[in-house]
C-alpha cells in the first residue's frame, strides 16, 4: 500500500459517514480482523512516512483524533450496554490501533508490551 493509499484509507475509516469504521462501531458492527489488520497496517506506513515531520495535516490529524478516541469510547458505551465485541478486537486490535494512533502524534514508535500511558 502506498502511502497515499494509507491516507486516504485512514481518513475513509474515521469518517462518521458511510462504511467507515467509525461508523460501522457506531451501529454496533463488528469490523473483523482484516479491516483491523488493514488499517493499523495503513497507520503504520503513515508513521513511517511522517517521521520527523514537525505538523500534521488538520485532516489527518482529525481522522487520527476520531479513530484515537470516538472509536474506543463508542466501543465501550455499547459495552457498557451489554453489547459483545469479539475478544481479539478489544484486547488486541484496538490496543494497537490506539497504539499505532499514538506514534504518530508522539513521532516515536511504541510497542505492544510497552509500559506507557496512551492518551
């Protein structure tokens, strides 16, 4: 995936319009794991590619905004709900998606396993 690719699949994804995944954790849908694996595949290229960069684009910034927090707060209000989301979605696929959202905005890498507050 070229890095205009990646952009423009982040910023697809964050969209509360549409097929996005914002959307689609809106209605309560389950993304799956390829869409997962996809996007944060997309965020890490985008990483990559903004490495050292001083700004971000107000665009993408809004779409890293969007995925780095209205996704994971929807999640847990239909959680809260009683709404079931699939395990390796909660405990992995977002951790990383929040990770991945986080590296960007901090211009440093974090890992899984790090000891780090993501905020």
């Amino acid at each position: 995936m070229s890095t205009e690719e990646a952009l423009a699949l982040i910023v697809s994804e964050a969209s509360a319009d549409g097929d996005g995944l914002l959307s689609s954790v809106r209605r309560g849908e389950e993304p799956g794991s390829e869409r997962m694996r996809r996007l944060i595949s997309a965020l890490g290229i985008v990483f990559h590619s903004l490495e050292g960069q001083g700004a971000l684009d107000r665009g993408l910034a809004a779409a890293l905004f969007a995925l780095g927090s209205e996704v994971p707060l929807t999640i847990s209000s239909w959680a809260n709900k009683g709404h079931v989301w699939r395990r390796d979605f909660m405990g992995d696929e977002v951790y990383e998606l929040l990770m991945r959202v986080q590296s960007i905005f901090d211009d440093r890498r974090l890992e899984p396993g790090q000891v780090e507050t993501i905020h």
